[in-house]
C-alpha cells in the first residue's frame, strides 16, 4: 500500500518535479506528464487485442418501425408491411443464411449483408420517455450508464481517442441525448461540430500556442483564489484546451464538405471524428419512419425505410473509402419498436414488445437474432436460445432479459472482458452465435 | 476564489489530486505489490463546506439575472452587508436586460421552445403552416415568445405568478393574432377531417391573384367586389420563369379556402395544377412580401381570448385592419394559461394512440414539477376515459387509473389536433383530476388552470424550476433554506420577482454560508450554457443578438459567420419528454471550448479596431492595449478591480498582447488574440467563479 509519506514525496518530488511544477502552474500533473494520456478516463485498454472498434450508434427515441420490415418478420403471413412495391418482401442472404426482408434491405451490398445482424428484442416499454432508460438497458447497467458510454469507457484507452465521452450529433430532442458518468453530454449537430472545429485561417490561429500560455496563467490565477470545487472545475477547462490541440488539424477538411444537419451529414461527420480520433463512440439519428401513428398507406415508412437503408449504405461506403470497414462497427437501438398486425395499415402504434436492432461489422457474425411472435393481440419478441441466436419459446434468455444480453454481447464483441462486463451489466447472457 | 480558512485545506487536497494523477504513473497500483493502492485518506474524505466570498457569488447573481458583470461598488456593499445582495438584485431587476433574461426562461419553463414550423402541421392539417421562408421563422418565434412575454408582463405587473395557469389574455404580434384566428377558422376533428369555416361563410368564394393594383382593405373587406383578390407584382416575372402557371390573374378555386388565404397573407402562393397540363405549378415561397408586414410580427401587445356569445361570429383571421387596432379575439378553440399556446401544443403533439396523454402529463410537469410515473399514491374517485386495455393490466394501471382521467380533461375540450372537440364520446366525458393529492371534477381548461394555480406542489414546482435555472442542479428539497424560500413564495401570493430576490440572495444560490445542499451535493460549478453566455456577452458588449438567436431581431449587431452554428452545438437548457428535470450539460467540453474560441475571435473582430463601428457597441483601440486588457478583466471576465485575480490577471493579458506584438503580429491582430483570452477566461464562460 502507499503510504502518506511515499505518496507526497512521489508527488512532490518525483518524476521530475512535476509535482512541484504542477502545484507551480496550476495544471493537472498528469496533463504535464502526458497529455494525451491523461486524457483518457481509463488508465489503461482492458479490451482484448485487436478487438476495439470506434462504434457509430444509430438511436431514436421516436420508436421507429425498422421491427417492421426486417429479416425474421416474413414468415407469419399477418404481420403488415407497406403494400408500396418499394417494400416488397425480397429474398436476400446474411453470410449465407436465406431470409426475406422489404427490398431496400436486399440493396445493401453483400459484403455488408454478409456482416449485418438482426436483432429481435423486447425493450419492455411502450413510453417516448424511457428512451434514456432504454440506452441504460432498463435499469441492468451500473450506476445507470448508458451502453453507448459503456462501451466509450472501455474503447476509449484502447483506440487512444482524444477523449472518452461519446459523442451525440443526431439527438432530435434532448430525450435522445446522452450522458456519461451522471453528466448529460450536448447535442452537437453536424453543422455546429464542423463550425465549432474548423479554425478560421489567420493571424488569430497563428497566436493559438501563446493564447494558450496566456490562458494557463488564468487558470493558475484562478485556482490560486479557488476552492475545492472550482479548482477541479478549472482542472476541467485546462483538460478541455489540451483536447482541442490534440484534434489532428489536416483531418478536419473532411468537414468541409457537411452543408445541414441530415443523416447524410451526420454520417460525414462520424467518419470525420473517428478518422480525428476524437471519440470512440458517436450518436446518430437514421429515420425509419418516425413515431408513425398517422401514416396513411405507410407512406412515410415506405419513404424512410428506402432512405435508412440508403444511408446505412453510404455510411458502409465512406467507411471502405476511407479504409475504416474492419475498424468500425454500426449497432442501433431505439426505445421500441411499432405494432405488427394486419390492422396497422395506415399507421403503427407503439410496441413494448418487439424491437429490432441492427448491427453491422466485423465482430458479428451475419444472421438474425431472436424472433418475433404473437403477443398480447400484437407481436413480441420470443426468448432466445443463447447457443443457437434462435428465437424460441423456450430459449434461456427469457423476453426481459434480451435487452440486457444485448448489450453484454456488444462488449463482448468489442473485447471487454467478461468479469467487466459482468460489473457494468447485471443481466443477461452473452450470443455467442452473434460473433464472428 | 476561497475564504482564507479553507485555503490549508484546499492546498493539501490539491497536492493529494496531483499525486493521485501522477505519482505511480497513473497512480492506480502500489509499485511496490502490483496491486491496486488504497485510496489516501485524506483524498477520498468528504471535501470541506466550503463556501464563497462576495466576489464570487455577486459576480453569478449579476451574471444569471442581467448578463452584466458587477462593480466594485456592489461587491463592496456585499462585502460590509451580505443582505444588500437583495437589494441589489431588486436594483437588477429594474434594468431592461433582467426581462430578456427572465422571458428566455420562461420560454423554457413553460415549454415553449423546441419546436419548428413543421411542428404546428397537426394544428393546420394537412398543410403547413406556412411556406414563406421569410415570414415563417417569424411567426414560430413569435410562437416560441408570446407566453413568455405573457408572464413577464404579468409579473411586472404586480400578479401572481399562478396568474400563468388561468390567464385568458397573451401577449401577441398581429402576425400571431392572425395565426390564432386562423386556427379557428380551421376546425380538424380526431379522424382528421377538416372543416374549413371561411369556405362554409363564402362557399363561392375564389381567391385571385393579380398584377392589378388592388388596395389591401378592399381585397380584406368581405362587402367589397374585390373581396379576396390580392395584388401580387411579381406575376409577369413569375410567369417568365414557370411559363403560364402564373398568367395574370391566377385563380384558387378549389382547396382550402382558409388555407389559401393564410398563405397569401403570410406572403406565398400555394402550387396548383398547370393550366397548361403536365407537372403542378411549384408554390411560391419567400419571394413575395405578404400582406403582413415585418412591423406585424414585432408589434407585441395584450390580446384578451374569449369565447363567442350566442351568435357572435368569431374573430376573421383576414382582418388584419382589426387585429393591428384591437386586442381581444373571439374564438371557440378555448386559450387558457400556458398549456393551449399552438407552442405548447406543437411541442407536445398527440395522436389516435396517445389522445392528450403526453398533453397532459408535460402540463403537469411544467405546472407542478411532477410527472405521472406510478408512484402518487392518489386514488381517483372515479375513472372517467380509462383505457380498458391498460385497465387491465397490472403494470399499466398504476399510471392510467390517474393520467386517464386527467387528460379526460383536454380530451373533452379538444381534438386531437387541437381543435374544437365534436366526437361525443369524448366532449360528453369530462374529467377528473386525480394528481398528487389533489382529486376534483374538472370541466373546462378553465377549471385546469385553477386546479394548477391552487395545486399545493405548486410553490415547490417554481422554486425548483428557478434553483435548476440559477444553480445548474436541483435544490435539495428536504434542505430547511429551501422549504424556507417555498413557504415564502407562497406566502407572498406567488410573487415571482420576491422569489427571485429570495432565491438568488439565498445561501442556496451564493454559497455565502453552509447548507444543507450544498454539504450534500457540493458546490456546482457549470460551463455558461448557451443563453447564459449569449446574454452576457450581449449585455456586455452591446450587442443585440449577437447569437442570431430570435430571427425577429432586426437591429444591428446580430450574428456574424458561423457564431450561430456553433452556438446551436452549445450546451443548453433542455427538456426532454416525460422528464421532470431539464437537461443541464455542465461540464467543460473540447467541443465547448473550440465554439466559445470560434466565437471569441469572431467577435473580436467587432470589438477590437472595428472597420465599422456600430453605436452602443463596445470598442477598444490597439493603439491602447493597456486601456483595453484593464477593460476586458473588468467587463468581459467580470472581475472587479479590488478582486485579488484582477491586477494578475491584466498584467497577463498585457503580457500577452506585448508578447504578440513581438511575434510579429499587427497591434490589431495582437489585441484581438488578447480579447479572445479574456473571452475565454474561466470566470467568462463559467457560472460559479
């Protein structure tokens, strides 16, 4: 154990009197250290070799209807899908196995449906509200961390991100935001972050190095006069100014070329940040038809389905363009999925039951998870057989627990090693037939 | 800044954090075992109570209520007399910057933002509410602020804050006016028919358009033959460009009549078929001044709504002579207090699913701070509008043997588009209140809004609203200074610029003294989110709107470059549905700081050497760079000048400045890069320090 005495002469005197420097500036001893290090929440990767991956995490707190029309839901011949021909049921291959979905799932190319998986879950509530609770999986993560910043903790030292918190570029409400580690986290649209980001060129920029001198003599200033509070609360803007010199200034040209807020441009943006290092988790928003109770015909189903798909697609393209498909993965989960049956014809109501979730990369082995059954006049989610991935009335996972084994399974996928997974989530078992 | 008995042990926590951080190389293993070292104890302690002195909590008050940094004078006065803080905050009150800063947050209070003109769609079904790209913004904002000006000019007045709840009467633009009427005037039932009452009093009626030069009175004035037909001098050009959709005249025959001429009073022209055939003529929007001029949408005045009497016809909504002259408005779609603004109801939609229950619930969560989550206890008398389905399902009907009932209460009054309610199902069942200890039959919205105002969860609701508002977090109820400040509120009749006083002079809000919350939960220290800091720095500077924030504002000094789409990824108040509590990004982020140093040297560029002066806009010369770092420590760090960081800190920024110089850098570019450090400083975008 370290004693009082080794700890102060440690700090003091040890390591090149950065103790003494650090009490001298006012900063933070480990930024003196190493900065990036420090900036870094984890002191050091726990994942498995090889297996982190920067995530892009498409959420929707408006429940929309993907549960609709993906793999898994073709073979009970009552449940409803648009009648528009742009959503006729198409026979497609995951990895090999033959299944049907609506056809703009089918356009994707096969070497991403060869890394797609469909996952039928019940998220176990009907309410726009629980959508935080939802991405904490309904009260099983610890200290209610939401799985996005689950799997930011445990990728950030590994990736050696800038910083550890995701990032949210998509939120369509602040229901939809996220928070770390208690604090709730900004929305930054895709606009803001490329306005926020990209340095005017000129004189101001070239005086960047000596406004930051000048600013760490301000908060040296600062601290001196401060309580506890307020010097851990400066210690904060001075980590916050070392993050911003570490963003890799030629990379933020892949900004440039971001003109609105759309999914198009969120998708730029996540790929700008991950190429950036920034974060090794990212929050976007794909529509998929919206909260659609009102939608005659499913028009606007029919109309976002072709459009998320697309989206889905052109993420995958960036990603093989810019040498990122092994290095990324793309996982969803929205607060709930939409009601099934034959009467959904111009609108769907929300579904407690069933919600499907997609992910996409190279630690997932293609297929469908889980599967859908007729539940309480509706369709719900069956339990699944965690050995198989099938969905099964008597599989082990039971209904309310497929949440919860689907985010063990993510941090599994990502390496996080089963006795940390056991910590940040208390339920649920790990798919094994999910992962490549 | 610390007292000076706590700066011993601020100093040794300081050293142990800097050990913790570095000492083992991380400092999470014993070198020595390889196993993880046991937390120091004097580290993992509870951190002392540790309070501020008035330099500090002077400096917030001021900064939270006006945007102002403080003087010497008045943290002296704090200084030999802590309770003149509250007169001071009286004196703030007074200045025009505390009602910008008391509307913005009642616009968030009452939840009224959040919302774009798609948002109003279920009020104008099917259509939009308008497609007129310059006149459409204008009207969401006079949406976004009519309530909020509603309170505060009720509570300047003199009446209790509770007046919000019942109040019949708006603060309204004759834009808005025209909206409200509009609304009327186009009933959608729950299936979503429409019945358009212009068609139904004009059933012949045809709306033309025409480069003829017809006075706006007589195309408004219902006994005049050119009732309805509109001037337009732009139809030739137009014409030219989309040949034959647009030959003089142009002439709407089917359709919504309502909706048509909405639309042109807002400035555009709806698509229709060609005349020639083949694709529809495309709409006209944002090129065309409507009949509604910009004066229209920034004249604010107090409008009085009230039902009809037998036989009065209601408001037009195309009297625009009317509206600009008078302020009451006669409409069947009932308006009471803060929960039937067409913002309230655009930000909080309901459907065929959910019929008003979400209406209801943000209603409660706005006027009493509590939502319905399955824990109040109340047992309702009876169950008028239970859901059967939920009824019977032993996980449901906790929440929807009370939110049933309640949102009875709109269900009864209006449709699902919030309109006039016509399915008997629902206009024969009223309500009942059932909430939080309350339980009372419950007829009109009327009837809502008293129930809100005399609802004893009430006082509480407000006075934690202000503490997340003032304090970044939510005061500790069960703290004796809080139930102090609520039995205060509601002793004083609800009066909310006393609350304010009360609050803000409070222990709760300064930190002058211990409390309960603040030994419980510590001293919250928060990055200046969004309004905040585009207060501050439009209070200090001088600017208008320098965050491009409210499209309405005209004057100069509004937004420059991309201020305003950095400052839409600034942390920001926030509500999310359902939560009771509002979302407060506090922490300094890299985003956070990258936009207030994008921002900073933008309006460096206004501020310092500008090309362009602007009057009432602070300036500062490079050929006086000392003037000027003295200048920024005070106005933009908003330290006094008998504060102790004050000399350290202008010599810094002179430092910086000469330093720059000798980099070769022009005085300007020099002085410019020295305000963007002040700008940046802890005390100029932090609350709390």
């Amino acid at each position: 154990m370290l004693t009082r005495r080794q700890a102060l002469r440690g700090a003091l005197l040890g390591a090149g009197y950065i103790g003494l420097r650090s009490l001298a500036t006012g900063l933070p001893a480990a930024l003196l250290l190493d900065p990036r290090k420090a900036l870094a929440d984890v002191p050091a990767c726990g994942v498995a070799a090889g297996k982190a991956q920067f995530v892009i995490f498409a959420t929707s707190g408006n429940g929309d209807a993907i549960n609709a029309n993906v793999p898994g839901t073709y073979e009970d011949s009552k449940i409803y899908h648009p009648k528009d021909p742009l959503m006729a049921a198409t026979a497609l291959s995951l990895g090999g196995q033959k299944t049907t979905a609506a056809m703009p799932w089918s356009k994707l190319p096969q070497s991403v449906l060869d890394r797609t998986t469909f996952w039928h879950l019940m998220t176990n509530t009907p309410v726009h509200p629980k959508e935080p609770d939802v991405l904490s999986l309904m009260g099983t993560t610890s200290a209610g961390e939401m799985l996005p910043s689950i799997l930011a903790k445990h990728l950030a030292p590994c990736l050696g991100t800038i910083q550890s918190q995701p990032i949210s570029l998509g939120a369509s409400s602040p229901s939809e935001g996220l928070t770390f580690g208690g604090q709730a986290l900004p929305i930054i649209p895709a606009l803001a972050l490329k306005a926020t980001l990209t340095n005017p060129a000129g004189p101001l920029t070239n005086l960047q190095p000596l406004r930051d001198q000048t600013l760490n003599q301000l908060y040296g200033i600062y601290k001196n006069e401060a309580n506890a509070a307020q010097k851990q609360y400066i210690d904060s803007l001075v980590t916050s100014q070392s993050q911003v010199r570490n963003i890799k200034q030629e990379l933020l040209n892949q900004l440039t070329q971001i003109t609105d807020n759309s999914i198009s441009s969120q998708i730029k943006a996540a790929v700008a940040l991950i190429q950036m290092k920034v974060t090794p988790v990212i929050a976007i928003h794909i529509p998929f038809s919206g909260d659609n109770h009102r939608d005659i015909a499913l028009a606007n189903e029919t109309a976002e389905t072709v459009s998320g798909v697309q989206a889905i697609a052109d993420l995958m393209a960036l990603l093989a363009s810019t040498g990122l498909t092994d290095q990324v993965s793309l996982m969803s989960l929205n607060v709930f999925g939409r009601t099934l049956n034959a009467s959904n014809i111009d609108g769907r109501s929300h579904n407690p039951n069933h919600q499907v979730s997609f992910t996409i990369g190279k630690p997932f082995k293609a297929g469908i998870i889980g599967g859908v059954a007729p539940v309480a006049g509706d369709y719900g989610a069956l339990p699944i057989d965690s050995k198989s991935g099938k969905g099964s009335p008597s599989g082990d996972v039971k209904t309310t627990d497929t949440l919860a084994s689907y985010g063990r399974t993510m941090l599994a996928a990502m390496g996080v090693p089963q006795a940390a997974a056991s910590y940040e989530i208390s339920s649920g078992s790990v798919i094994a037939s999910a992962l490549a | 800044m610390r007292n000076r008995t706590t700066m011993l042990a601020g100093t040794l926590v300081s050293a142990l954090a800097a050990l913790a951080a570095c000492g083992t190389g991380g400092g999470s293993h014993d070198d020595s075992t390889g196993q993880p070292a046991q937390p120091l104890s004097a580290a993992s302690a509870p951190l002392p109570v540790e309070t501020s002195p008035p330099a500090v909590y002077v400096a917030k008050v001021k900064n939270i209520l006006v945007g102002l940094p403080p003087t010497d004078e008045e943290v002296k006065a704090v200084e030999a007399d802590p309770s003149k803080l509250a007169t001071l905050i009286g004196q703030w009150q007074q200045l025009p910057q505390y009602q910008t800063k008391m509307i913005r947050f009642f616009e968030l209070a009452f939840q009224q933002t959040q919302i774009a003109d798609v948002d109003f769609t279920d009020q104008t079904f099917p259509q939009r509410v308008s497609i007129n790209k310059q006149t459409t913004p204008l009207l969401v904002q006079n949406a976004i602020e009519s309530f909020a000006r509603t309170v505060s000019a009720l509570v300047s007045q003199g009446h209790s804050l509770t007046e919000a709840m019942t109040t019949r009467s708006f603060m309204m633009t004759p834009a808005l006016m025209e909206f409200y009427a509009y609304l009327d005037a186009w009933q959608v039932d729950d299936a979503g028919k429409v019945t358009d009452r212009m068609r139904a009093l004009y059933p012949n009626a045809k709306v033309t358009i025409t480069g003829t030069d017809i006075p706006i009175a007589d195309s408004l004035d219902p006994t005049n033959a050119n009732f309805l037909t509109f001037t337009n001098p732009n139809l030739a050009t137009l014409d030219a460009a989309y040949p034959g959709c647009f030959t003089d005249p142009i002439v709407y025959k089917g359709g919504g009549l309502a909706n048509t001429v909405q639309r042109v009073l807002q400035g555009s022209l709806d698509g229709r078929p060609n005349p020639n055939g083949g694709t529809n003529c495309p709409p006209i929007a944002g090129q065309l001044a409507g009949p509604l001029t910009a004066d229209d949408f920034a004249t604010w005045k107090m409008v009085t709504t009230r039902a009809p009497k037998a036989g009065e016809p209601i408001t037009p909504f195309y009297g625009l002579d009317k509206l600009r002259a008078g302020t009451e408005l006669v409409l069947r779609v009932p308006r009471v207090g803060f929960f039937s603004t067409p913002a309230f109801f655009a930000n909080w939609q309901t459907n065929t699913s959910n019929q008003m229950r979400v209406t209801m619930n943000q209603a409660l969560i706005v006027g009493l701070g509590a939502a319905v989550d399955g824990t109040d206890t109340t047992q309702p008398t009876s169950t008028p509008g239970l859901d059967a389905t939920h009824a019977n399902s032993p996980a449901c009907v906790s929440c929807h043997q009370t939110l049933d009932p309640t949102r009875s209460i709109f269900a009864s009054q209006m449709s699902w588009n919030y309109h006039n309610q016509t399915e008997a199902a629902f206009s024969a069942q009223p309500g009942l209140f059932s909430f939080q200890g309350v339980t009372k039959p419950v007829a009109s919205l009327d009837e809502f809004g008293a129930t809100l105002a005399s609802h004893p969860l009430f006082a509480q609701a407000w006075v934690q609203k202000l503490c997340y508002y003032a304090n970044s977090r939510k005061c500790d109820s069960a703290d004796p200074e809080v139930q102090r400040i609520v039995t205060a509120f509601a002793a004083a009749h609800f009066d909310w610029n006393a609350l304010v006083r009360d609050l803000l002079s409070s222990p709760i809000t300064t930190s002058a003294k211990a409390t309960k919350t603040l030994a419980d939960q510590g001293e919250v220290i928060a990055v200046s989110r969004r309004d905040h800091l585009c207060a501050a720095l439009n209070a200090r500077l001088g600017f208008a709107d320098i965050c491009d924030l409210d499209p309405t504002t005209v004057q100069k000094g509004k937004s420059i470059g991309t201020i305003s789409e950095i400052v839409s990824g600034l942390p920001s108040d926030g509500y999310g549905r359902g939560s009771v509590a509002p979302v407060l990004p506090n922490a300094p982020s890299l985003f956070f700081r990258a936009g207030a140093e994008n921002i900073c040297g933008a309006i460096a560029d206004l501020v310092v050497d500008p090309k362009n002066p602007v009057a009432g806009q602070k300036q500062w010369s490079s050929a006086a760079p000392g003037a000027a770092a003295a200048d920024f420590v005070q106005i933009v760090m908003a330290l006094t000048p008998s504060d102790k960081r004050s000399a350290p800190s202008i010599a810094a920024l002179q430092s910086h400045f000469d330093a720059a110089v000798k980099t070769g850098a022009a005085p300007t570019d020099a002085l410019k890069s020295t305000f963007v450090v002040a700008c940046l400083a802890p005390s100029a975008v932090s609350i709390g320090l």
